[in-house]
C-alpha cells in the first residue's frame, strides 16, 4: 500500500508540473474542450504560437526560407469552391495564405470567424497576378475586383499537413 502511495503521489507531482510548464510556457496556446474536428495528419497542438508571435517569425522569414512551424489563428476567409485554402488573421492586419499539402484535404467552407491550430511549413512567396485572379474568384469576390488585381504580391504562405479546427 505505501508503494502504492508513493506511485500515486509520483504521478500527481509529474502531472502537476507538466501542466504548470504548459501554462508558463507563452506560446498562446488555451485550453480546448473535447470538442474539436480535425483535419489532415493529427498533431499535437498544446505548443503552438499564437497568431502574435507567428507574425514575428513571418517578418524574420527571407524568400528562400521555408520553417516547420504551428500556430493558432483566426480563419478571415476560406474558398467556397471546396475548402481547399484558407485566410488566417495575424497581427496589424496581416494575414497567411493556407494551403493543404498535397490537395489531400479540405476544410468546411462556413468556419470563416473561427479558430483553428495548423501545423506545417511557413514561406514567403511572391504570387502571380493569374494566381491572385483565381483565388479571389475562389474566394466569391465580383468580377469588378477581381479585374483590380494588376501586379503581383508579397504573400504570406503555409502549407499545413493538418488543421485544428476549435469548435466554440
């Protein structure tokens, strides 16, 4: 019974102090309830970045670079084609482009305002005008913008092998 005892208290202390370290640990994560859909490969999530501190590794990143990273953010826009990329907010406006690896998943096409967690490479690309073009109409926009798109733009990309979605 004192084995016992000690194994139970082992256990507490270890339990105690990994949810201390997940507290204190500044990477925006929160607490998810048991409800959430995912899609893609499963992750684990309790580390990733908030929307803040990813926007800080985007303006550290050059062209050439492509960095394994996770992060939560807010989902301002997704394809109504199919779910085959989203829009995630970031800080002062910005935003990431998102794709999925491979085409090999898709998200709902009605989680824009919701939080998600993705995992996979961050990069910095320079997207055509044709590109540009075709996503906007993915995306819904009228004929009249779409037209406005003339030159090509710095994007913020990510490829994510998976997504959380959190569902509130």
């Amino acid at each position: 019974m004192k084995r016992f005892n000690v194994l139970v208290a082992f256990l507490m202390f270890v339990f105690v102090s990994y949810a201390q370290k997940n507290k204190e640990n500044g990477t925006g994560s929160k607490e998810l309830s048991a409800e959430h859909a995912t899609f893609g490969t499963f992750f684990q999530f309790n580390d990733a970045l908030s929307d803040v501190k990813m926007t800080e590794v985007y303006q550290r990143l050059s062209s050439s670079d492509t960095i394994p990273k996770k992060f939560r953010a807010t989902v301002t826009d997704v394809c109504q084609a199919k779910g085959c990329w989203m829009k995630l907010q970031l800080k002062n406006g910005q935003e990431t482009m998102v794709r999925f690896k491979d085409y090999g998943f898709f998200v709902p096409m009605d989680i824009a305002g919701k939080e998600v967690i993705v995992n996979g490479l961050a990069y910095v690309e320079s997207m055509s005008v044709e590109d540009q073009k075709h996503y906007a109409k993915d995306a819904g926009l009228a004929e009249s913008e779409i037209n406005k798109i003339s030159e090509p733009k710095k994007i913020l990309s990510f490829e994510a092998d998976g997504v959380v979605l959190i569902q509130q």
